[in-house]
C-alpha cells in the first residue's frame, strides 16, 4: 500500500486522535499488505516522542490498527474506569489493560468495553452495554451530555477533513503532526 494511501486512511479514521481531541481511534484493514507492519513501526518510531502510539492487531482476515495519545493512560487509570474494567476482569495497569485488549479482540466475543479504550464517557458505554436508551448516534452512542458529545462530533468531524485535505495536498502526516 502505497503510503500517501495509509496515511489517507489514518486521517479518515484517526485524525481526532493524532491531533490528541480523543484519546484514541481504530480502523480494519483486510490482512493482505504486508506493508502495514513496516509503517505502525516506522509511526511508532516518529510519533512516540509526541505521545501517539500506534497498535497493529492482527486478526484471522484482517488487521486492526488501533491508534492512542498519552492521554488515555490517564483516562484508564481513573478510579471509575478502572472499576469499570475490573468488573470485565481486566488487570490493573495500562499496559496489561491494552494487552488483554488485543487478547479480547481476537476472540469471537466482541469486547464492548472497548469503548473505554476508545475514551467514550464510561457512561456512554455502560449505556451501550446495557441497552439503554440512547439520545443522539455520532462517532459513538450518546447516553448523557448531549450538547457536549455535539460539540466533540463537529471538531472531530473538522479536524478530520482538514487532515484529509492536507494529505490530498501532498503533506506527510510527519508535517502534518
């Protein structure tokens, strides 16, 4: 794949999170390039030191390139979050908590919880896993806080079409970021 391409796909699924508005994005790719593993490590590599990590998880047909900022560790460790995880039987650090993540995603049972580790209001997941009714549908389904989640939706939405139109202009995410 060519990288103007990944780097399109990047920007149409995660540009909240590499411009650090959201803790974090995923995207699915079919698992037929090998080159996606050569740009999550030369990513890594670049972006670390500015607090974006990218995760390559590779599934039976397909990958998932999950995206985060430093900030989620924050979020994680919360005391409601973490409590919250621990009712799913996660471990208690951040970096056990990503890695039974990945372990989770590779099962046939779809780890709802994931919406924490995509930095959703926790009580915009509990209402999601528990079937509540929900009041407004965007990047995720919205429980509480309304006008609030309105308000991320539209920067989200923003920030990704202005980094799309950077790269379609012929910018590096490397300029971008």
């Amino acid at each position: 794949m060519p990288k103007q391409r990944f780097e399109s796909l990047l920007a149409n699924y995660c540009a909240p999170a590499l411009k650090q508005y959201k803790y974090a994005n995923m995207f699915h790719l079919p698992k037929d390039d090998d080159s996606i593993r050569s740009f999550i490590k030369q990513y890594n590599q670049q972006f670390n030191s500015k607090g974006i990590f990218f995760i390559l998880i590779e599934q039976e047909t397909q990958y998932t390139i999950y995206v985060y900022n430093s900030k989620l560790k924050d979020y994680i460790s919360s005391n409601a979050v973490q409590n919250f995880l621990k009712s799913y039987q996660y471990p208690n650090t951040f970096e056990l908590c990503i890695q039974e993540l990945k372990k989770r995603l590779n099962t046939k049972n779809f780890p709802h919880e994931i919406g924490v580790f995509l930095g959703y209001p926790l009580d915009d997941v509990i209402g999601f896993i528990e079937h509540k009714p929900y009041y407004l549908i965007g990047d995720w389904k919205v429980y509480q806080n309304v006008n609030e989640a309105k308000k991320q939706f539209d920067l989200f939405k923003q920030t990704k079409e202005k980094m799309l139109n950077q790269i379609h202009n012929g910018y590096e995410l490397s300029e971008i970021l």
